[in-house]
C-alpha cells in the first residue's frame, strides 16, 4: 500500500520549514517516512517545492497536482497518483507517529474512509482513503469546498478511536502536530525518552 506524506504547509506559526526542522540529526519528516517504511509501506512526499525535499531518505518525492495550497490538495494529488484501491494519508509534521499506530489503522480500515478520532477530533491526516472517491473529490473541489474534514463527513467514514489508539500509543504521541517551536521541544523530549529508553 503507498503512503503519502503531506509537506505543503507553510509553517507560518513555526517560523522556518518544520518538516526540514533537525530533530536529533534528521529532519521532522524523515520521522515519518521511516515509521512509514517500518511498517512496509511506500512513501510519496507531497509538496508544493519538490526540490527542498530531495535529500529526503527512503520517499518518492511528487509536486501538487493543483494549484491552490491546502490539505485537500495533497489529498487530490494521494487520490489521483495512487496505483492501488487505498493508500494511507499522514502529515509531514507528525514525527512521533509509531508504526504500531499506522498497522493498527491498516487493521481496521473499512471502504471508503478509516480515520484516527482522538476526543471526538478527526485527523484527516492520519486516514485511509479509497481511491474510489476520485470522483466526488473532483466533484466537490469543483464547488469550491477546500475542507479535507468537510469532504470525510460528506462521504462516511469508520473511526479509530482514542481507546483503541492507547491499545498501541497510551501516551497518544502519534497524533501530535509538530506546528510550533514550543511543540518541537515536547517532540525532542518524547524523541529523547524513545531512544534513551
């Protein structure tokens, strides 16, 4: 099953590139692309700049297929790329994401939608879509919707809820965005606890 690896943010909040921040040696989204691999699948970088992540390890690196900015387009550009009938959905900015997690997902996906709800909240980049919703994405990008969370609503979808999610990540690491520099010290401590551990 392919992976795509949503990098299209602007990090406006962070202040430079997050998913290139150095976090013990390596950038933010390398992270994910080795949980990615861990688990067998294959990964795609989606970007607005394919250049900047060109160094990046183990990834197939792919230029958004639209032309506006948001998660919707990354999803467009997953959705009309992919060879198989799913492909897993992750943000670039989740470098605590376990592999556990990601096969847990895996396990319980159900057509069209499977997606992490962590206290109600849904993570659009943390989902399994079918690539048999090509058509009602194209659809509903035609009307002029841009929300990722609108769309998975307007379809259906099954949950993997915080009590399951525990089963594999009690501490609930997987689903933490990294969108601060506030948030990458919490992330170099989780990281640091993880290997020195």
């Amino acid at each position: 099953m392919e992976c795509y690896i949503l990098a299209g943010g602007e990090s406006k909040r962070f202040g430079e590139d997050k998913l290139l921040f150095n976090l013990r040696g390596k950038p933010a989204v390398q992270y994910v692309v080795d949980a990615v691999l861990e688990v067998g699948l294959i990964p795609y970088v989606v970007t607005k700049d394919p250049s900047k992540f060109s160094s990046l390890q183990g990834a197939g690196v792919l230029g958004d297929s639209l032309s506006f900015q948001s998660p919707l387009a990354g999803l467009y550009t997953a959705m009309e790329h992919c060879n198989g009938d799913k492909f897993l959905l992750l943000g670039g900015d989740m470098p605590l994401v376990k592999p556990r997690a990601i096969k847990l997902l895996i396990d319980s996906y159900e057509s069209p939608i499977t997606i992490v709800s962590i206290k109600t909240k849904l993570y659009p980049t943390f989902c399994i879509y079918s690539t048999s919703l090509m058509e009602r994405l194209e659809e509903y990008i035609e009307r002029g919707f841009k929300s990722v969370v609108g769309f998975i609503r307007k379809v259906g979808y099954k949950e993997v809820i915080e009590e399951d999610m525990a089963t594999v990540d009690p501490s609930l690491e997987s689903v933490i965005n990294m969108n601060t520099k506030e948030d990458a010290l919490k992330v170099l401590k989780y990281l640091q606890n993880r290997y020195e551990s």
